[in-house]
C-alpha cells in the first residue's frame, strides 16, 4: 500500500502569513530608507536619535527575548512545579513531547482563577509551558483531553517559535515608537540650544517624527494579524498532534466562557500578557463595533477558530498522498 | 524544523521509526543473560487515538488481524485493547515467555497498519515486558519518533528503580539505541502487560 498522510498543510494560512510578513518587511525597508533619506542632509543630532533608539530599541528587544520565560513566570506569580508535585499535568506534557519528538519544556502554575495557559522562552531548552489554576480548576471543569488540547496548543506555539518569531516582527515598532518619543522630548528640551549648530534640525526631527508615528501605526496593525495567523497555525498544529480537533475545540469554548465570568480587575491586570494566552484575557468593545475589535486583536475570534478546526476534523478522515 | 517551516508556523507531524524494533529479540538475549531478566511474553502498542470513524475502523481491523492467529501454536492470546487515563489507546499482545519474535511481529503489524493508513505520527512507544526470579518488573520502552529504547522499571506506589533502569543501560548499551537523552525516559505508569 502507498502511504499516505492525513496532514497536509494549510496552504491558504501560508500564503496570508508570507503577505502579512511581506508587508512587514516591506514596511521596515521603506522605514530605513526614509530615515537614511533624511540623514543625507546629515544632520548629527537627528543621526543620535536614530541611534539612540535603534540600540535601545533592539537591546531591549534581545534582553526581553533572553528573559522572555523569567519575565512571563514573574509577571504571572508562577512556579515552576515538579513531576512529583503535578503528575497529571507532567505526564500529559511528557507524552505529548514524545509524540511531537521535541524537547520538554519546564512546566509552571500561576495562582490565578482566571483559566489560561501560556508558553514563552527564548528556544526549546529554555522554554517553559504555564498554565492557571483556574484551568485546572473543578469550576471550568476541563477533560483531560481538553486540557491536552489546550497544552498541544501552546507546545505548538514552542515548536514555532513564535515568542522569537513576534519578537523580531515588533523590533520595528519598538525603534518607531521609541523615535517618536526621542524625537519628542528633544525637541522639548535639546532643540532650542542646538538651533544654533543647526539650522534645519526643527523640521527634520518632525518628519522623523511624523515618519515614525505612521510606520509605529502600520506595523502594530500588521504584526496583531501575523499574531492572529499565529494562533490559528498552533491551533492547527495541536489539533494534528492529538488528533482531536474537537477537544481543543470545546476546550476554547469552555475557556472563553469561564474568562466571561471573571471580574474585569483581573483581566486588566492580566492584559499585558494578553499576547502569550491561549485565548485573550481582554478583548476590545467600543463604537468601532466587532470589525475594529477584530483588526486590534492578538487572537482570532472563537467562531474562526472552531471554523478551522471543523475543518482540520473532516482533512482527517481522508487522506491526501505524500509527496 | 527549517527556517521556513518556523517562518510560517508548521511542524510537519513527525514520521515514526519502525525498524529499530527488530533488535528487541537478540538484545532479549543478552539482557537474560547478563542480569536474569526473562521475556514476559507480553508487549504493548501505545497510540493517541483520532477522533471519528475512520480512526476506530482502522483499529478494529488491526485487532481481528492479529486475532486471526489466536488459539494456534505461536499465536499467543486475543489482543487486549484498552484506553490509559491520559486518553492513549494501548494494543497488548501476549505470547509465550520464548516467543519473543512472534511477538515483535504482532507489534510491527500494528505499526504498519497505522502507517500504511496515514496514522503514523499517532504512534507513541512500544512497550516489551521482563521479569526476573525476584519479580521484578522491567518494561522497555521503544519511542517510535526516536528510534531509541529506554528502560523502565516501576516499584510500588509510583516509584521507579533507578539503579536498575541505568543498570540496565549499560547492559544493552550495545544491543540498542539507548535514548541519551535522560529527560525522554518519562514513565508510564500503569501500562497495560507491565
């Protein structure tokens, strides 16, 4: 018999998430050349700003990457448990390494009600898998397959990559956001004493500024829709991993549901990690209405992920041949 | 991974490794002989089951064709199937203490089956059970994604003995490929034919 294989890839995923990455690139260059347009006139402080910002930018771009998982279990109250002291949950994550033949990675449980998971690490051997208390909880009441799917997900979310990933994507947006508050306060208090070296140093740092506050625009926009992408490619490959779509599917529902029920102290205080969850802790409502919320959004809205998953569901029952 | 696939968020669900199992009988051998552990005659396929029919087709078909040679000299007992808690499904197969080969046969027969059928990644470990005069219990684990064996020797109450799985190891070091990596020798406690 000619293998076959019940895993074929999402091609329509691929294909939006190399536009979106396009874009983001395609962004990023027009953004240099811009600056490096306006340095022609050389212009020595605008130069130092640009500088300033890139190596503060991009340092702190690396050192959030370097203590990614210390900083997420800090932020989180977590604590790394052991095998002993949380069997379930370890021999879940050990067969489901196994399975995906990768690396395990440290296994940590955060004190909150609030059911989520996330996992962050800067690669394989330093990552680390978190999850609430509120998700093991008897008030979510999540199934063991459920709660597999769950950390399928994020175990896709290690195996992608994605903190380095989302990393890189927002180290554009970082340098423009810090030029534009550079260019801001130097031109509160360094501009009038420099007026003498300098004659033009007034406009040139507002088009730096003007610059920068578009491009900051456009790449939030782009990299929250490479995050969306993100999501629904961990959701996929998690699924695949358990084969059971379903699980995973319930699991969302379930974990939406009990997030819904939790009063919005909590969820303001859990926003900044919004982007590491299984699912987001706060989403955003307002007079834009569903389509604005849904452009502003690190993850897809549960309807899209239980649409793809429905679909990972009916891929396995046939086969498609191996290439 | 390649950079590409990390680019673009897919993992390409991992092909088992079939062959390495065949090495099992002859490293029996050499474990009987150096330490006193014996073939139990029983062995186990562990799998993650996939949600729908197609799945639990292909599952009862591996079960009546292994069944085929029950009740006949070397075809051992009806196969056992049974679902773990951590929702795996655990195929065991149990022959004579000496029938080692005919044993391996039955649990690659599952494998191809679930291979030939586009379920391959689903495959977990193989277990293969030993015992020695004492009654010690010593299982070796085949991680199909590796390739590699582990030992894993439980003691009452969720322990393990450690002394004999690393005992264990040197003894097979030439045999098998021992998994390195002591961080993949999980346990698997309360596997079905242990």
């Amino acid at each position: 018999m000619a293998r076959r294989t019940r895993y074929a890839p999402d091609r329509g995923l691929t294909v939006r998430m190399t536009v979106t990455m396009f874009l983001l690139g395609l962004v990023f260059v027009a953004f240099v050349a811009l600056i490096i347009g306006i340095m022609t006139a050389v212009h020595a402080s605008g130069a130092a700003i640009v500088l300033v910002a890139l190596i503060f930018g991009g340092g702190s771009a690396i050192a959030s990457l370097f203590y990614s998982d210390k900083i997420a279990l800090a932020a989180a109250g977590a604590r790394v448990v052991t095998p002993q002291e949380a069997p379930q949950l370890h021999g879940i994550v050990d067969r489901l390494c196994a399975l995906a033949d990768m690396d395990k990675p440290r296994v940590a449980i955060a004190p909150t009600h609030m059911p989520n998971a996330f996992a962050t690490g800067r690669n394989s051997k330093n990552s680390v898998l978190c999850v609430t208390e509120g998700l093991l909880g008897p008030q979510l009441n999540l199934t063991k397959d459920e709660l597999e799917g769950v950390l399928a997900h994020e175990l896709s979310h290690v195996a992608h990559k994605d903190v380095q990933v989302m990393t890189v994507a927002s180290l554009l947006a970082i340098v423009a956001g810090l030029l534009v508050r550079f260019a801001f306060y130097s031109e509160l208090f360094g501009g009038g004493r420099r007026s003498n070296n300098n004659q033009n140093a007034l406009p040139v740092l507002l088009i730096i500024m003007a610059v920068s506050a578009v491009v900051y625009a456009v790449s939030f926009l782009l990299i929250r829709l490479l995050s969306r992408y993100r999501e629904l490619a961990a959701d996929r490959s998690g699924a695949l991993l358990t084969g059971q779509p379903s699980a995973l599917g319930s699991a969302l529902v379930k974990v939406s549901n009990g997030m819904s029920r939790i009063p919005n102290q909590d969820l303001r205080a859990a926003e900044p990690m919004n982007a590491f969850f299984f699912a987001p802790a706060m989403k955003l409502t307002g007079g834009g209405g569903k389509s604005l919320s849904q452009v502003f959004s690190t993850h897809p809205s549960l309807e899209r992920r239980l649409e793809e998953l429905q679909k990972i569901q009916k891929q396995l029952g046939q086969t498609t041949p191996i290439e | 991974m390649g950079f590409l696939d990390t680019l673009f968020g897919r993992t390409k669900p991992v092909q088992p490794k079939l062959d390495d199992l065949f090495a099992l009988p002859s490293a029996a051998i050499t474990l009987q002989a150096a330490s006193g552990f014996v073939p139990t005659g029983s062995g186990s396929v562990c799998f993650r089951g996939v949600e729908g029919r197609t799945f639990s087709d292909i599952q009862d078909e591996v079960r009546d064709l292994l069944n085929m040679d029950s009740g006949k000299p070397g075809g051992g007992l009806p196969v056992e199937v049974s679902k773990d808690t951590y929702g795996f499904t655990w195929l065991v197969s149990s022959h004579m203490s000496d029938e080692l080969d005919a044993l391996v046969t039955d649990l690659h027969a599952v494998n191809s089956a679930l291979v030939d059928n586009g379920f391959g990644p689903q495959l977990l470990c193989t277990l293969v059970a030993f015992r020695d005069s004492a009654e010690r219990r010593l299982a070796l684990v085949y991680l199909y994604k590796r390739g590699t064996f582990y030992p894993f020797a439980p003691l009452s109450g969720e322990r393990r003995d450690n002394a004999l799985e690393l005992q264990t190891r040197g003894v097979l070091g030439d045999d098998l490929k021992i998994e390195q990596d002591l961080t993949k020798w999980f346990p698997v406690w309360g596997a079905p034919g242990l």
